[in-house]
C-alpha cells in the first residue's frame, strides 16, 4: 500500500503534472513552446541551486560522514556503463559504438531527476543527508569516460573526436561548471551566506523545475514516434536496467548506513539517465552514433518512467530497508 500512496503521490505533484501536459500538447500538435533562451536559462538556475544548495549544506560535515556513500557512488558510476555496454552489445544486438553511448547514458546522471527526487522528499518531509548533492557531481562524468574507453580509442580516433577533446568537453560543460562551481561557492559561503540568495533559489526551486519539466514533455512528446524504429529490446533496457540499478542503489545506500532520503537519492541517481552532459560527450566522442537511440531511451523512456514511478518505488523501498 505504501508504494501505491507514493505513485499517488508522484502522479499529483504539479512537477509531474506539469511534465504529463507537455507530453499532451506534443501529442495534440498544440503550439506551445518554451523559448530556447528560456529553456538554457532554467537549466542554468537549476544546476546552479542544486551545487549551491549543496555546498552550503555541507558547511560543518565531516568528510568521515559520507566517504562511504561516496565510494559507493563512484562504484556504480564506473559499474553500471560496464554491465551496461555488455548486456546491450550481447541482448541489445547494438553494434560498439552505439552500445557505449548508451552506456555513457545511463552510467552518467540526470540533475533533473535528481531534483525531482529532492521535490518528491521535500513533499513528504522527509529529509536526505546534506552531502546527497556532491554524490551528484561524483557520479556525472566517470561513467562516460568508462563507457568511451569500452568501444575503444581507435574507434573513438576513427570518428574524428580525441581522448583529449572528450576530457576537455566534459571538465568545461555547462552541467560541471555550475554543479562543481555552485558547490564550492554555497561550501566556502556556508550556511549564512546561502541565506543572502535563498529568495531566489530556495524557494522558487520547485516553480522553476516545474517549467523546466513541461519543456522536457514537450521534448519527450515529440520523440515518442521514434519509438517505433527503436526496437523492443530498447524499450525493455531503458525501463528494467533502470530500474534494477535503482533498487541496487538503494541496497547501497541503506548498506552505507543513510537515511531513506539518502538511500531514496542514492538509488534514483543510479536509475537516472544522464541528457545533458552525455550527450555533449558522445557528439565529441562518438559522432557516428545515433541520437535517435541514446536519447529516445533517455529522455523518451527512462526518464519519464523513474519520474512517474522509479521514484515513488525506490522511496518505498527505502523505507522497507532501512531501519526506522
């Protein structure tokens, strides 16, 4: 019953709502849009509250309270590409190049979902651990370096992009910079100095994710026809891998002794796919893979299943495995 009051939950919440409405008026073909200008800003606000809201929150917290959910991140960060360009070169039957982009996908994370998962929490009252935000920052890039290197660097030379480019692409991209940046700003301004600027990115943080999610179903509305080239075993990889590396990092996180906030962070960052940076990344990398895979399955697939229903069961799940 818990799980189902969670889905109930999740299914209410004006974020969600507001994601299910641009999938409609995508599929009506009604002309709404959010400007590009717009949609880049939002994106900038909300990876820079997610860094600075973190930082500051982790004024006073010793490093000897989070290097195990720490290690954790990082191991399913490097894991997950892994297992992932494996079971999607030998059951996917995708070819190496499109097999690491789409490893890079999914081992990498989505701030977005991640700042769901915080409404989701914020909703209920349930509180995470302050260093969640820098579990964030570990897990973005590794996976996509892990995933590039899989299909190898003759490969990666071949399609005109080098190691150095892809490196370069991904210490200076947006996604990086604000979340790094924003961090160290709320961490050497502390709680104090956060205070200054919670006007603007405490409260309205959720309004913002809000617009920012009728954008993504707008974009997710308009590729849900290229569902019908993307094949079944697709399909099938983009909701179950998902879900599966959930509930592991929700095993993890309870196993590293965090809340079930935490956990519930932990686990939706490692079902999470990443949209933002990996993408940047495999154009550089890997040119010749096809976006019409890598980003239906992310943001036509995955994403709307962890935000309708990955969160509420991992939420729940949590709540089973960690101790009251």
């Amino acid at each position: 019953m818990d799980i189902l009051n969670s889905l109930a939950l999740s299914l209410l919440s004006p974020m969600v709502l507001a994601f299910i409405l641009g999938i409609v008026a995508s599929l009506i073909r009604s002309d709404l849009k959010i400007p590009p200008e717009i949609y880049a800003a939002m994106t900038i606000y909300l990876l820079f509250a997610i860094g600075l809201k973190g930082g500051a929150k982790l004024d006073g917290v010793a490093f000897s309270d989070f290097w195990k959910p720490l290690v954790a991140a990082l191991a399913l960060s490097l894991a997950i590409p892994v297992w992932s360009y494996m079971l999607l070169r030998k059951f996917g039957k995708f070819d190496g190049v499109n097999s690491a982009a789409l490893a890079a996908h999914y081992g990498s994370v989505s701030a977005v979902t991640f700042g769901e998962a915080l409404a989701f929490l914020e909703i209920l009252k349930v509180s995470a651990e302050p260093y969640v935000a820098a579990l964030l920052a570990v897990m973005e890039v590794p996976a996509i370096i892990v995933a590039i290197f899989l299909v190898g660097k003759a490969t990666i030379k071949a399609g005109g992009g080098s190691i150095r480019e892809v490196l370069r692409e991904l210490i200076t991209s947006k996604s990086i910079v604000l979340l790094i940046g924003g961090m160290v700003i709320g961490l050497l301004a502390g709680k104090k100095g956060a205070e200054q600027v919670a006007p603007l990115f405490d409260a309205p943080f959720r309004g913002v994710l809000t617009l920012f999610l009728l954008e993504v179903g707008l974009v997710t509305g308009r590729r849900l026809g290229d569902l019908k080239h993307a094949g079944w075993r697709l399909v099938v990889f983009a909701i179950a891998m998902p879900f599966l590396h959930g509930v592991l990092g929700v095993w993890l996180g309870a196993l590293c002794g965090m809340s079930v906030g935490g956990a519930t962070i932990l686990g939706t960052l490692a079902a999470s796919a990443s949209y933002i940076a990996a993408p940047a990344a495999v154009r550089v990398a890997l040119p010749t893979a096809s976006p019409a895979i890598y980003l239906t399955a992310s943001l036509a697939l995955t994403f709307p299943f962890n935000v309708i229903f990955g969160i509420p069961a991992y939420y729940s799940f949590a709540r089973w495995l960690v101790p009251a």
